[in-house]
C-alpha cells in the first residue's frame, strides 16, 4: 500500500535523515575560529579546499542548540555527486560523533564551515554509519538550488559513490576506515523517517512490506506535531530542520539539519529529500532531538520530534532542499470518526502532499481505530467515507463504503478500502485532480464471521428444497420468481438470502441461465465503460459491497438480455452458484 523512495530510513512516522553532531574541546581553537554571519553565507570555492584544511562544522545531537564538531579534509571527488557537484570526504570529530561512533542519520545538512567562517558545504554521504568519515556536498552547489526555475523533475542520483583507489588507500593507512569498508564506498546519508499515531506493531508491518517490495525502508515512531507556526528564528544554521508530508494525528516525515538561511529562504540535508519533481509540497518544520540513538543493523540515528511549521519546501534537488520561510503550503484535511468496543474518537490528519494522500489517509484509518479498539486481529469493520475536491476548477464529491471481514486483521481491510478508492481518483487517467478534504466513518468489531454462498433453495408446496442442477428450474413469465441462497459461515449456522426477480413476458418460451455472486468474490474495474472523470465518479459509487448478493439474469434465447438483481446480507459473502431455468 505505501510506496517509499529506496533510500529513505524511517523512524518515528515514517522518514530519515542523518545530521552530524559535535562539540570541539579546545577552548582556544574555537574562539580563533571565525562564527558565520548572521545573514547569508559566503562559499568558499571547492577549488581552495585542500587535503588536510581543517574547519568546523555544526549539528545537533540534542534539544535544538546546534553544537560544533571538528572535520579536517582528506581529499576532494570532481563530478562525484553528478555532474558539476563535487564531493568533499572529510573526517569529523566530537564527543557526540565519538560516543556514536560514527556520522549518524540525521547530520545530512549539516553545515560544515572553514576557519574564516566560509562555508565548505554539507554533510550529505557516509560510510553506512561504520565511521566519522563524511562526504559533503559543496556549499555554491547548494546555494545555486535558489537560482533555479520553479521545480522540475531531477535526474535520477546515484545513491552510493566509490571512492578512488589511491583515496581508499590514505584513509585506511591513516586508520580512519578498514580496507573492507572504504571498498565499499559512500551512501547517501538516509533520511530518518517517523510517523505518529500508530502502534509499533503497524510500523512493523510497514516495515516487512517495504523489505518484501526490495525497499531499505526503515519507519520508526515518532511523536506528532500540530502545525502550529514556529517561533521567528527557529530556522538557524546547524539546527534541526524537518519536511512532511501530513501532520496532526499521523504526522509524518523526516528531520534533518538546516544548512543556510538567507533573506527568508532556508537549504537543508545537502541530498534530495522525495525528489518527487513538479508536484512535490511538503511542510518545512522545526524540530527537536531527543537523543542519538546506537543501531547495530543500520547505523546510528538522530530520534527527533518535529516542531512547528517553518514554511514551505519549495525545491527539492540533488544538491539539497530549500524552503521558504513563513506560511507552511495549503493542506487535505483527513477526519475519521472512529468506533470500537464502546469507544468513540475522532482524529484529523493535516496532509501536505497530495501524491501520499491515499497512504496517508488509510494510516490515518488505521490509527483511529486502533486506538478506539485497543487491540488489532479478526474481527468485521464498516466504513463508509466522503471525498470532495476540484477537477478543472469544478467542485466534485464521491460518497463510498463496504463492509470487510478478515481472520487476521479487520482494520487492516478498512484502511485499504480507502486507500483503493484515493489512489484510483488520485491516478484517474481523465483529468488532474485536487482533493478538498476526506471524511470518514468507520467501525470495527471482533465479531469475524464471512459467509459463502452454498446452495439455492426452492419452493416445493409449502416446503423450500435443494435446487437440483440435474433438472431446469421452471419459470412463469410475467410473475415474480422468488428463491432463497443459502450461505454457510465461519463457526456459525447457516443463513438463508431471500432473492426476488422478476420474469418479463418477453421470455415466454425460452431458457437461460441465473449466476449468482458475493460481493467479496465481484471484480469491478470502476474505469471499464467510464469515459470521462464524472463517469468514473458514478461507477464509483456503483462499485458491488462485500455484503451484498448479486444476481444477473440471462436470457439466452433473447440475444443475451439480461436482469440484475440482488440482496443485503447481514456479514460478508462470498462465492458463487448458478441456476439453470427454462420459461413456460
């Protein structure tokens, strides 16, 4: 259901990021070093940094006060990230980095400065969190990102650089990485992805998907925000920057480190974030840390809290991001009132980017009713939710719902009936569309009880019987033929489905065939015979419930006219039976 880019580490909602945290220990060296200007910063050209310059960078490792760490040079990759971007391998120390023990998801933005205050670049590649060697993006490849058109598609990048013979060598002879490692080659610091409003059980599920699709995806929890504005000045260089998707109930995204601020416009992670292109939006945050956390699988990471909003993503390239600072983008509010066990709540969930509405918004079902069950597992959930936006500046709205029974996880099949039904209005194939809001309604029990059809009874005098398949039902033209479909249920007795249809004059004399079918066991393509946006909407709303009997009449002898019909089942049904009849 949820789709990640392949590199992005997830931690407390569903993103990562890696930031670089250090505190320098000699008194006298920091104060001889210069303090970066308040206002914009000024690059030093990648052609004056040389093999063993040392400088200082800052990141933060907790709280939001960015501390100082110490890097020195050990040599400089021409056209490395891409054409044009160069990297910088420089190794990093401080008492945080140290007590990590190496650079940690999170540190990607990460301001790295020379001792006169110019800024070298960004912390932005690492060695898969084995050692405090780091690659930095060049500051002027950042800091171009501003002089850039409107957002476009970015070339893809590549996610993994190795290094040079001759440069492997030196690191390893200077014991700064084994001969094993340095082979390897560098990463692109992963992005610590969080998400808010789930238990660790749902971030679990998650998390095996993403492994099963081939994906590196890591969520882990994270706590929500609310959106509320950010205090002025929180944007500052080596503090906490964050990007989100949603925010409120399930609040997810990324924190990472900001790189630059200048005349209301911030950069930030020194790498691309979603790289979405055109239709990229996502809210810049601030954020807080709460510790650097050890991983022996995937390396340290920086567990952050994100805080209010900052302003707005407006780029998202291979040399980093960039925000503008003030008012966050416009978002799709998601407001489920859910019900479980006696408890009722109601939750909304902020979604900034539209292209991960359909993920979000069934997150957002699961969180609500998770928290009004308590509990996940078997059970029969019910939902029914309205969708409203615009499509060529016209209002639209589609009201949907069904009833879903699993043995393994009732909330689960709600959430996905939601996500069904986003995604095919989000990728409709008519027209662009821009969602308003989302509201849902669902409810779930621990009652699991689906039922298949298994017989068809008919009236024999005053007694109903097993319809024989050996021998023609026959039927009166003109009357109503009324038959009942028995279904069997999961550790529950039978019941009966009373079917009425009517038999037209016109099928006097002939023969044909009924076909009866669950709404559980329906294929429905809400495209087939749509041929336009309104049409697909209308479809839509016909698509068969899963607690629904559906039966088609087909009259052979008539050029294969047909009559449907159906009835409400109490639970779920599924399978399929057929009835053959002539017409007196």
């Amino acid at each position: 259901m949820r789709h990640y880019p392949r590199r992005f580490v997830k931690i407390a909602a569903v993103l990562t990021l890696a930031f670089p945290t250090v505190l320098v220990t000699q008194a006298a060296t920091m104060a001889a070093n210069a303090v970066p200007a308040p206002g914009c910063p000024v690059p030093l050209p990648v052609s004056q940094v040389t093999e063993g310059m040392n400088g200082w960078g800052l990141t933060v490792s907790k709280g939001t006060t960015p501390q100082r760490f110490t890097v020195k040079v050990q040599g400089v990759l021409a056209d490395w990230i891409a054409p044009g971007i160069d990297l910088i391998i420089v190794d990093a120390s401080s008492p945080a980095l140290d007590a990590a023990g190496a650079i940690w998801s999170g540190m990607s933005g990460s301001p790295v400065y020379a001792k006169n205050g110019r800024l070298i670049g960004a912390v932005s590649y690492a060695f898969s969190g084995t050692s405090k060697l780091a690659g930095l993006t060049p500051a002027q490849a950042m800091l171009d990102i501003w002089n850039r058109p409107a957002q476009a598609r970015t070339l893809a990048l590549k996610t993994r650089v190795q290094l040079p013979k001759e440069l492997q060598q030196k690191i390893v002879s200077r014991d700064l990485v084994s001969a094993q490692v340095a082979a390897q080659g560098m990463e692109m610091l992963p992005l610590v992805h969080g998400v808010s409003g789930v238990s660790q059980t749902r971030i679990d599920q998650l998390n095996a998907r993403a492994e099963q699709s081939g994906s590196d995806v890591r969520l882990i929890k994270m706590a929500a925000t609310s959106g509320t504005p950010a205090p002025a000045g929180d944007a500052v260089p080596g503090g906490n920057f964050g990007a989100l998707l949603s925010y409120g109930t399930v609040t997810e995204g990324a924190v990472g480190t900001t790189t630059a601020v200048c005349e209301g416009r911030a950069l930030a992670f020194g790498h691309p974030y979603y790289d979405q292109g055109e239709d990229m939006r996502f809210a810049a945050v601030s954020g807080n840390v709460i510790a650097v956390v050890p991983d022996p699988n995937f390396g340290p990471y920086k567990m952050a809290s994100p805080g209010g909003v900052l302003g707005t993503v407006t780029q998202d390239r291979h040399a980093g991001i960039s925000a503008d600072l003030g008012a966050g983008p416009p978002t799709i509010p998601v407001t489920a009132r859910s019900s479980a066990a006696g408890a009722t709540r109601t939750d909304t969930t902020y979604v900034v980017t539209p292209r991960y509405l359909p993920e979000l918004a069934a997150t957002h079902v699961w969180a609500g009713l998770d928290r009004a069950r308590d509990r996940s597992g078997a059970g029969t959930a019910t939902a029914s939710w309205t969708i409203r936006g615009t499509a060529g500046g016209e209002p639209w709205q589609v009201t949907l719902g069904d009833r879903y029974v699993d043995s393994w996880d009732a909330t689960y099949m709600a959430a996905d009936g939601v996500y069904a039904s986003l995604d095919i209005l989000l990728n409709n194939k008519y027209t662009p569309v821009e969602f308003t809001d989302v509201q849902v309604t669902d409810e779930v029990n621990d009652v699991y009880r689906p039922y298949t059809v298994s017989q068809i009874l008919i009236r024999s005098g005053d007694e109903w019987v097993v319809y024989d398949p050996a021998n023609p039902l026959n039927i009166t033209p003109g009357e109503d033929l009324v038959f009942k479909v028995r279904a069997t249920g999961y550790q529950a007795p039978p019941t009966d489905v009373e079917m009425r249809v009517r038999v037209p004059e016109e099928a006097a004399g002939g023969y044909g065939e009924i076909h009866l079918v669950g709404g559980r066991d329906w294929w429905f393509d809400p495209n087939e015979r749509a041929g336009s946006f309104s049409e697909l909407l209308a479809r839509m709303e016909q698509a068969p419930r899963n607690d629904v009997l559906y039966g088609t009449m087909s009259y052979y002898h008539l050029g294969g006219m047909n009559t449907t019909f159906e009835a409400s089942v109490d639970g779920v049904i599924g399978g399929d039976i057929s009835i053959q009849f002539t017409v007196d």
